[in-house]
C-alpha cells in the first residue's frame, strides 16, 4: 500500500505558494472503473465544495471575533454598583478580577467624608488581609484567584458624609459576581475516501495513518486531532455503479493551556488563532491530494480522497456546570457563564438546564 510520505507533512505547512505534493495512500491496485467514479463524484461536489468554501470563510471570520469573554476584564477595569438592581460582574476563572467598586456612578464623581466600607460574600464578612480576595483602601474589591466557589452574591455596605456639617448616610449594593470559561470551541470535520472492500484490511490501515499524518500537521500549534467515527458504507453511483466509501468525521481543537509546554502570552498563541492556522493547514493538506491526483498519468488508487467532501462547522461547547445564555448575560454572550442555582449542565453542552432542586452554582448534576 503507498503511504503519504514525510515531505507531504513538511509541505502541507509550508506557504500557499510551495507546490503541492500530495500522494494517495492507498492498495496499488485501481481500475478505469474507479476513475469514472471520481469523474462523476467530482462534478456532483463542485457546487458543495462551493458553499463549503463560503461557509469556511464566514466562519474564520466568527473565530476572529473570539473569544469575546476574555476583553472583558480588559477594557472593563473598574465596576460600579447601582442603588436599584444588583450588578452582574464576570470574571474570568483563575484570573484576577476587575475592581468592583464600593459606589455608584453618582458617588464615583463625589466627595465622600470619612468613608466607611464594608464587604460580605458567600461566605460572610470578607477580610481585607486574605491573600485571594482584597478591599482595597477606597474599599474597591479585588480578586487576584477567582475560583468557582468564589461565584455568588457580594453586598458592600458604605457608609459616609456628603459634607462636613451633615450626618451620616448608609448604602448598600449588592453585586453578582460569576465565575466564566471560554468556550471549548473547536472544528469538525468530515470526509470521504473511494474505499476498498469494507471488510479490507488496508481500510484499517488507511484510517490510522491519515490520523498520525492530521496529528503530526498540527502539533506545533498545540492543537489535536481526534477520530470521531469511521465507517464503510457501499454507495450507488450514477454512471459508476456500486462503490466503497469511507466517511470520516473528525475534530481538531486547541489543547488546554495547562497541556502546551511552553505557553506564551502573544495573541498568536490565542486558541482561536492556533485553531484557524490548523484548518487551513487542513485544508490545504485535503486539495494537494485533489492536486495530485488530477495530475496522475497512471490509474486511480483503490483508497483516494473524493474531491468536494470535505466538510467543515465550527463548534461551541461549554465545560459542564457552565452554559451560555445570552438572555440572561447580555454583557458575556460569548462567554461559558457558570450555572445558577436553580440550574445545571452535566455534559459539555452549551446551555444550563432547569432543575429547581439544584441549589448552588455550577451545578453538574440535578439534585
């Protein structure tokens, strides 16, 4: 069986503009029959692969945007309180959190004389010494860890003189504080290959040497490759008769930060912009072998890409006890916002689920 070789890995990554030199992996026997199939597959995938084309740029141009949730705590680094509602504040898990503010936006342009501030959380009074959450001295609170536990309802009680012949005057905000996650977001692809017989053992083959090749095509952009289903199905083609295919379906993620081995703050190094090189990379690796092939003097393979399957969608997933709602987090609707009580995700879904059982935050399951 003709495997890819090593200098396709190198030359899928390298720039648009390197020839192409895909070769088909695949049993060496083919036949005039197999090359008819392609002929007709191929003019019955062009307007797909078309508006496949379109919908990869409408989604890169999505991906750019994200994730949305991280400027958060950017551009909003001080929160102030309002005397009528509480105020939703979202920060970023195991980040430092923005200032939220001990006033309103009335009292932030005012004198206060001789102010007093003091803040109450989840878990009652909080303590301007502790070493994960601070008040500062203009009574700002500040949290340099925040963690899951920390999530939940934040009262700070002011109390202060507009001037120095008035009395004393007592306010009371009261703050939402939620912990967040970018979403675990990723691509998925499928494709399809002309197979040999489905019971064949170079299919077996096939499949575990295009994953090693996919894999080896993006591991210096800290993304993985992970089969997702595999099957042989036999398909009646018009003009070409009855054919073996393989439908692959894939996805490609970002690994966690925690997994990348040298980590970095430079915006090259965002998930977003990691994953979209490795769906180019991707796709580029997908159309050399459409290349090569066309340029192939001698018969078909048995096993060999067919030209306009390959499919692309963008995935959002949230980690479970976290969901997005847009409704109900209009300031973060890009953002996996832990589950209130009343609520919960068990898998890795996209949205909280109703459950009035579920009393806490970031529930997992109903109960």
């Amino acid at each position: 069986m003709v495997l890819f070789s090593e200098a396709q890995v190198q030359r899928a990554r390298a720039p648009p503009t390197a020839p192409p030199t895909a070769r088909a992996l695949a049993p060496p026997h083919a036949s005039t029959h197999a090359r008819t199939h392609a002929a007709a597959r191929a003019r019955q995938q062009r307007a797909h692969a078309q508006r496949s084309a379109r919908f990869s740029e409408a989604a890169a141009g999505y991906l750019i945007r994200l994730p949305r949730g991280f400027r958060l705590t950017q551009d909003s680094l001080k929160i102030v309180g309002s005397s009528n509602n509480p105020v939703n504040v979202y920060v970023l898990l195991h980040q430092k959190s923005p200032h939220v503010l001990c006033v309103t936006q009335r009292l932030r342009n005012s004198e206060l004389i001789d102010p007093s501030f003091q803040w109450h959380g989840p878990k009652g009074k909080i303590i301007s010494g502790n070493s994960t959450t601070q008040v500062t001295s203009t009574g700002s609170l500040v949290f340099q860890n925040f963690e899951e536990g920390m999530t939940g309802v934040y009262t700070c009680f002011l109390e202060y003189k507009p001037t120095v012949e008035e009395g004393a005057k007592n306010l009371q905000l009261k703050y939402v504080i939620y912990a967040y996650r970018e979403p675990h977001f990723y691509y998925q692809f499928t494709a399809r290959y002309h197979a040999a017989p489905c019971n064949s053992i170079y299919n077996i083959s096939f499949e575990k040497k295009l994953l090693q090749i996919l894999s080896k095509l993006v591991l210096a952009l800290s993304c993985e490759v992970s089969l997702l289903k595999s099957e042989c199905h036999h398909v009646k083609m018009q003009k070409a008769g009855l054919q073996n295919e393989l439908f692959f379906t894939f996805s490609v993620s970002s690994l966690d930060t925690e997994k990348i081995p040298k980590p970095c703050i430079d915006h090259s190094c965002e998930p977003s912009r990691r994953l979209l090189k490795a769906k180019n990379l991707i796709e580029r690796f997908f159309n050399q072998q459409v290349e090569v092939l066309g340029r192939r003097a001698e018969p078909l393979p048995e096993i060999y890409y067919i030209e306009g399957t390959l499919q692309m969608v963008w995935i959002n997933r949230c980690f479970p006890g976290y969901g997005i709602n847009t409704l109900k987090h209009p300031k973060c609707p890009e953002c996996c916002v832990i589950c209130s009580p009343g609520s919960y995700n068990p898998r890795d879904g996209t949205h909280c689920l109703q459950c009035n059982s579920s009393l806490a935050y970031g529930a997992k399951v109903c109960g």
